[in-house]
C-alpha cells in the first residue's frame, strides 16, 4: 500500500472546517483575551511571560524526542537575547542553539519561510555538534528515510519519507504551499496541514519533529497578526502517544480529519494553560509588591519557591516540612511564620495537624483582567 506522498493526490490533504469551528473561535477569542491581559501586564510580567512561554516550548520540544534540556540555562539566554539580562550565564551550547531559534522565529513570524530559513533552524538545533553530515542543509543520504520502532526483536517500519534526491523539490513546492496560504479560512487547519505536510516530506536526516513543531508556532502566529505564546509542545508530550497515533494515522492518505480535530484540541488546550500561567504570573506580581515590605525573607524564600511549581503548586499543598526544609529554621519558627503568611491574605490553609497543608491564594482566573 503506498504512503501519502506516492498517492495521485499527493498534496491534496483534506478535512472538513465545521467540526472545528467552535474550536477556532474559542482559539480566537481566547488570542483576544489574552492580548486584554498583556495590555494591563507590567512590562516586567509580559517579559517573565515571553520568556516562560518560549522556554517552555524549546524544553517540551525537546523532550518529545527524548532530550532534555537544562530550563535555567535555556532561560538564562533567552532573556540575554531579549536584553532582560546584561551578562548571559556560563551554559550548554546546545540550549543556546535552541533559545536562538525560538528567538528568531518569534521575531521574524511575518516573514515568508524559505529554504534558507529552514536551514538556519537546522544549523542553530546542532549548534557545538558536527556529528551530521547534511548539517544545514536537506538529507542527501540514499537509503530509504524511515521512521522504525526501536524493537530489535521484531522492528516496525511506521513510515517512509520522499528519497533524498526528491526532498529539495517537495521542499519548494511546500514553501510555496505556506507562503500562499497565510490567508487561509482557519488558523488551526492551516497549522496542522502545515505541520503534517512538513514531517510527511521529514526533510532533514535529524531533528524533523523540533523544526515542524517550530513551524506550528510560525503558522499560528501569522494567522492571527502577532507572535501567539502558546507552548503547543506542553501539551503534545503530555498526549505524545495521541500525537503520534494521528499523525501516523495520515501515513497512507490524504484525509486529515482525525489529525486536523486532533490538533486543534491541543491548540485550544496549550493556549488556556497559556492563559492560566500568564494570570498566574501577573497575580504573583501583584502579591509579591503588596507583601514587599511585609514579610521576612524566609517567608519571601518560600512564597518564591512555591511559585516556581508554576499553577498547580506543590502536589498535595506544602507543608510545614516542606517550609522548614526550603527556609532551614526551626518547626516554632515555620508555624509561626505560617501562620502569619494565612492572616496576611498570601495563604490558604487546609486540614489539620500533620495533615496541615498550604496553598497559595490565588483565585481562578476570570474571562476579564
């Protein structure tokens, strides 16, 4: 049975809009709201914002393809690129590379894509490695590009890709493809297509997956005027074995509808968790300025390290334990300053006795700013 691009149709991907056009206007108006909360943000808070957002993107990315990266690090460059940071801290190459590429592609998401392009996003993934031949450049190799489970006993060919000698002409026919459909009736399809189509063509000997999520941020973001931070990625490792099964799903025909409603679920997802961590981060602000000169530094070390578990906070609440072990002081001193951290409104407390739990006092976010 052949694969999709050997069909007649080759190109032709199809799926009807309307089982998704609820969901693109969710998308729609959850960009509006967001672009509401950016507006009354401090500049401080929308950078903490753009920088968490990205880095979790390159970090997610990542680690679908089963490599993690060092956050503080890939962090740390980010905001030295943006300025946000005078000195950039002694880190691993490979997480400057990366930080390189969400950085470009955030600032140039207006500009047409091109070989060239591409190429750079190759060439800044292996930044400090030479490993590959064809780095930079397309496949050139002549065996068969496949994409093989890792079971020596009984290997599983999942799919094959265009030979490498075919791969600069898919390659034009695609960036013509994107660069012509930026006008599309829907965002989300015209992301998702645009995703399947890349990794159907896998135009590069490594690293397809990072650079055709890349592309999902680069279609996004032209589809609605401005850079999106939306940390798709968060929420296709979370549903990797649903990511893989509907791309693989497309492997031998042109119908994209499972793979297309799919996507625009994980869309729709990645951007209300986007919108909880920017509400999230902005109240943070809010809190921090109000206690500033309120609480001690204890007291400021464990709201910090409590905010650093991001929205969901510390599984279960924190506990006294939890406090005595982030502030090194004795268990008198934590009760009391516990207890403190309640009455001034930075707290929440829940059960009783050893089973004592702190969470912080946050509200759930409102539809308005």
């Amino acid at each position: 049975m052949p694969w999709n691009w050997e069909l007649a149709d080759w190109l032709k991907f199809t799926y009807d809009f309307a089982p998704i056009a609820k969901i693109e206007k969710k998308f729609l108006l959850g960009v509006g709201s967001a672009s509401v909360y950016l507006k009354t943000a401090h500049p401080q808070d929308y950078s903490r914002f753009m920088v968490e957002i990205l880095s979790l993107e390159g970090l997610e990315s990542s680690k679908i393809e089963g490599e993690i990266l060092d956050r503080e690090s890939l962090q740390s460059s980010i905001r030295h690129h943006f300025g946000l940071q005078a000195e950039l801290k002694r880190g691993r190459i490979k997480e400057s590379g990366m930080a390189e590429l969400l950085c470009h592609v955030y600032e140039t998401f207006d500009k047409p894509l091109t070989h060239e392009m591409l190429w750079q996003w190759h060439t800044m993934l292996f930044k400090g490695s030479n490993y590959l031949a064809d780095l930079g450049k397309y496949r050139t190799h002549e065996e068969p590009m496949q994409i093989v489970s890792h079971r020596l006993d009984s290997p599983k060919v999942f799919f094959e890709a265009p030979p490498s000698k075919e791969v600069f002409r898919e390659m034009s026919v695609f960036i013509d493809w994107f660069n012509s459909t930026g006008g599309s009736d829907s965002i989300l399809g015209r992301a998702a297509i645009a995703h399947l189509y890349f990794e159907s063509i896998h135009p590069f000997e490594d690293r397809n997956g990072r650079i055709g999520r890349i592309l999902v941020e680069k279609a996004l973001s032209q589809g609605v005027g401005k850079p999106v931070l939306v940390a798709v990625s968060k929420t296709l490792e979370k549903r990797k074995k649903e990511y893989y099964s509907a791309l693989e799903a497309c492997n031998r025909t042109l119908d994209a509808q499972g793979w297309v409603e799919f996507f625009a679920q994980v869309v729709l997802q990645a951007h209300e968790e986007s919108m909880e961590l920017l509400y999230f981060l902005i109240e943070k602000s809010k809190m921090l300025n109000r206690l500033s000169e309120q609480i001690n530094p204890r007291q400021t070390k464990a709201l910090l390290r409590m905010f650093e578990e991001g929205p969901g906070g510390f599984k279960g609440g924190l506990s006294a334990e939890n406090y005595i072990a982030i502030t090194k002081t004795t268990r008198a001193t934590a009760t009391r300053d516990l207890t403190d951290l309640v009455e001034k409104g930075a707290l929440i407390k829940t059960g009783e006795l050893r089973h004592t739990r702190y969470k912080l006092n946050i509200s759930k976010r409102s539809d308005q700013p």
